[in-house]
C-alpha cells in the first residue's frame, strides 16, 4: 500500500494496534497521541522504495545504521507486534526506510508530544542531515512530501523523478539585448577622444620590433643551450619554449592583422607590406584572409553573410553531433578544433560562410573573392609558398625534428590561440545572432564579448579584451583600444558584455552550450537566435 494511503489509515481507525509492527515497518505511533488522532485501520502498511529499504536493510546490518528499538517491556518499537501498553512508551512516528537516515516526523493537526503545538497549514522540520544535503521533508494534514533534487513524494505517495538540475544548467546568462540600440555609431565615436584614431608608423613598428626581439631571444636561448641540458630536462624545455614563443609570434600575428585593418599606419601600400611579410612568415595567406575578414566585419552576426564561426540552426547539425555531446566528445572536439581548425578553414571554409560551391582561402577563382582581388590572392599564395620552400630547405638542412621544435611547435601554439580567441569572442550563450529580417550592421557588431586572458592580454596586444571596440571601428590602433572601450562602455551599456570567466573554462562552457541556434519559442521576433544545446 503506498504511504499516503498507510497514513490516512493510520488516522481513521487509532483503536487498533498494527500486526505488521507499524507503517511499513518502520513507523510506530504512541498510544497518548490516539485521542487527537481519527481512526486507524488494522494492517496499514507503507512501502518507500523496495530499493532504498533493502538498502537500508544492508546497511543496517552492516552497523551503518542503528538496530531495532526496544522499550521497557522488551519488545521491539520497530518489526513487532505492538499492545497498547507498550506502545505509550514509544517515541513519535518515525520513518527508518530512508538510505539517508533521514526521520520523518509526522503531525496531524495535534500538538507534537513534547514540544510546542504547530502551526496551521504546512507544518516543516528539516534536520540538520536534510539541510546538508538540500533536502525537506513538508507534513501536510495526512500526506507528506519528500522534496529533494532526485524526486518528489506525495499525492498519494506516489514517486515522480525529476532528473537532478545542475548549477551550470540553472543559471541563466544574462542576454545582451537584442533589440535596437538607443545609440548610433556617431555617438559612439564622439564618445572616444580623437586622438585614439590617430595611427603612428614608428609606434606601430616598436611593437613589431619588440615582438621579433623577444622571439629571437628565446629562439637563441633555445638553439644555444638546450642541448646542454640533461635528456629529462631537455625533453620537458622544448614545450615550453613552443608555448612561449607562440605566445609571442601570436603578438606578431596580430600586429599582421592591425595591416589587414588599415590600422597600422596612415599608408595602404606599408601596411599591406608588412602584413604580408609577417603573416606569411606563419604561414597565413594575407589578402585572402584581409578580404574573408574583412566581409566578416561587414556581415558580424548575421547567419546567412558572416564569414567565421557561423552557428547552424538545429537542422543543420550532421548526425553525429548527439554522440558528441559529451564531456569525452567536448574533448574531442576542442582538441580538433584548436589543433586543426585553423588550416581546414583555410582550405576548406570549414565553420566558415555558406557558399554555393567549393571555397578555398588559396583559391583566386573561389567564391569569396571578386575579380578585382583574385591577383591579390595570387601573392598571397606566393608568400606562403616562399616561406613553405625556405622551410623545406631548413629540415633539409637542420632536420624534420629541429624544424619542427624551432618552428612547428610555436605555430601549432599560434594557430590555437587564433582558433580559441575568435570562437571566444563570438560564441556566448548570451550572445544573439540575427537572420536577414532581423539584422543590421550595428546590432551585429555589438554581438561579441571581451574576454579576459590575463597577462596573455598584453602579449596579445590587447585583441581579446577590447573586441567590442574593435568590431566597432576596426581602424582604431590597437594601443588606443583600451581608451576607447572605457569611453564607450557607459554609452554602451548592457549592449556591452565582458566574460571574465577563465578562458579554459570559458572554452568547455560554450563547446558543451552552444551548438545550435533558434529563435525563442512564442517570441514574435523570429529573426534573432539563441544558442541551444538540447538535441
């Protein structure tokens, strides 16, 4: 018999003694209670879970929980037959078929025997096991409930399971709005003062030189003396010489990428020199990323025009996402993501813009590019293969190993790093996106958010931190970022949005709740999308 029933027995009939030794086994009822109490029906049992009572029982005779009670007379409290002499002696109802030792006290509208009357209603006694572990047992006239974050019990005692909610899952991101800024881009710009708009050559250049003077540094400490280290030693400084020095040579890489901007000097013609020379260098084909970047700031937020990290709404996942979806799936694919993602979207637009054929970065006729640029795409192509010839030269020369530690570990770090702070900077649960009937220009740069890399930001020339602002006015030096975003972060309001969550942190959130976009159900605006992860 379930337990609501046993109870609603136990109170219509209190004359009667219980020859199965009380509710369920385990509960027993004073007989000085019986005149507050209607009547009891002889036989009334109660059943909590066969589970959690042979757990009880196992535990019991392990000594995990105490044995049978006995009173004065000898008999047992719990399991035995019970007369009304023996009975008076009994403590109030308890309950023993928990597996948490949890006591169930049960009151029915009387005073509760040695203490003060309860309130009307709903009557609460948590103890001080429940209030470890977040649980409360509430009595309510005849019925009780047992709330926790596995189930609740009652109406009639009957057991609904409630999966367990996680903190991650009920905490809810505080959304950017979506709707139309009460600001325009003008306003904004009056905000910053003029001369962070002011590009310098020689300002630019010493972070260039600074830059390559600490790469050679540690390249010349990493030629000369690592080999006069003991094996052991030996084996463990490589590694940390190529995260280092990527760190470092990702500075360089975004230097490269101010020249892409035209926010490195005054002068088209130097920037477009110097970024070709440097990104070159990493390997990186520099017109043909300048122009898919630069419609990527064109088109920032948009599902059908953005060119990187463009979300799938939920039929367009493949198949084998729902297997991925998992912290061993997460780990696969961040490891993908970061080690390889970098040269498949440069060869095959993977995560990229939707095109209606074949794009490829080192494709002059590729679908991204217009005729005026494909020449352009054509140096860039030259550049890589120049450096990739000078590379074949060197492990001809030095060997595949020391090319590989001097200069493939470093550039595995840097195309990483590239990967980790693009997908960061638009990927938030918090962050939305916006369909053709939705988006416009402004909305869609102020769909990125800042993060904080630490002491990486000043290595990185502070790319991850003023993001906003730079999607904002992408021309702006990055030296005067920093200026600019405390200038417009009052303008921008809630529109703006900093995630100082550590980044390795911030990486597995977002791979394990940003998957897919859709629109919010009942929402009338069904062009703006949030990120989902319920497949």
């Amino acid at each position: 018999m379930r337990t609501t029933d046993a109870m609603l027995q136990l109170l219509r009939d209190p004359t009667h003694a219980n020859p199965a030794g009380g509710v369920g086994g385990g509960l027993s009822v004073p007989s000085a209670a019986r005149g507050h109490l209607r009547q009891i029906q002889p036989g009334a049992s109660t059943h909590v879970s066969s589970a959690r009572a042979r757990a009880g029982r196992g535990r019991e005779r392990r000594g995990g929980w105490p044995g049978p009670q006995r009173n004065s007379a000898g008999a047992q409290a719990i399991g035995q037959p019970r007369s009304d002499a023996v009975s008076a002696q009994r403590p109030p109802a308890t309950c023993r078929a928990f597996p948490t030792k949890v006591v169930l006290q049960v009151v029915v509208g009387v005073r509760r025997f040695g203490g003060p009357p309860p309130p009307r209603g709903h009557h609460k006694y948590v103890t001080p096991l429940q209030r470890e572990r977040g649980r409360e047992i509430v009595g309510a006239g005849a019925s009780f409930r047992w709330r926790s974050g596995r189930g609740t019990m009652g109406a009639g005692g009957n057991m609904s399971v409630r999966p367990a909610v996680k903190k991650s899952e009920t905490k809810l991101h505080k959304r950017v709005p979506s709707s139309k800024p009460p600001f325009t881009l003008s306003q904004l710009k009056k905000a910053i003062p003029p001369h962070c708009f002011q590009r310098s050559v020689l300002r630019s250049f010493s972070y260039v030189v600074y830059d390559l003077t600490i790469a050679y540094l540690l390249y010349y400490i990493a030629t000369t003396y690592f080999h006069l280290l003991p094996s052991p030693l030996s084996y463990l400084a490589w590694p940390i010489y190529g995260f280092v020095q990527g760190c470092i040579l990702t500075g360089v890489w975004v230097v490269a990428h101010e020249c892409g901007h035209h926010a490195f000097s005054d002068y088209q013609w130097l920037d477009d020199l110097v970024g070709l020379v440097l990104h070159s260098c990493l390997l990186v084909p520099y017109f043909s990323w300048k122009y898919s970047h630069r419609r990527h700031h064109s088109n920032t937020g948009s599902l059908e025009r953005d060119e990187v990290f463009v979300p799938k709404q939920k039929y367009q996942i493949p198949w084998f996402s729902k297997y991925l979806n998992n912290p061993p799936g997460r780990m696969i694919t961040l490891t993908i993501t970061l080690t390889l993602g970098w040269p498949l979207y440069l060869l095959f637009n993977v995560s990229g813009r939707h095109y209606s054929r074949f794009a490829c970065h080192y494709d002059p006729y590729g679908p991204i590019y217009s005729d005026r640029e494909r020449l352009q795409i054509y140096i860039s192509d030259a550049g890589v293969l120049a450096v990739t010839y000078g590379l074949y030269h060197l492990a001809a020369a030095k060997g595949l190993a020391w090319v590989m530690c001097v200069y493939g570990g470093p550039l595995l770090v840097v195309n990483g790093y590239l990967v980790l702070i693009t997908y960061l900077q638009h990927t938030h649960a918090s962050l939305p996106h916006y369909d053709s009937s939705e988006w416009d220009w402004l909305r869609g740069a102020l769909a990125t958010v800042d993060r904080d890399y630490g002491i990486l930001n000043k290595v990185f020339h502070h790319i991850t931190d003023t993001h906003v602002a730079h999607h904002l006015f992408s021309t702006m030096p990055h030296y005067h970022a920093m200026e600019a975003t405390k200038a417009i972060k009052p303008i921008l309001g809630e529109y703006y949005h900093f995630d100082k969550t550590p980044v390795y942190k911030a990486a597995w959130r977002e791979a394990k709740e940003c998957i897919y976009v859709e629109p919010d159900e009942g929402d009338q605006n069904k062009g703006i999308f949030w990120y989902r992860n319920q497949l």
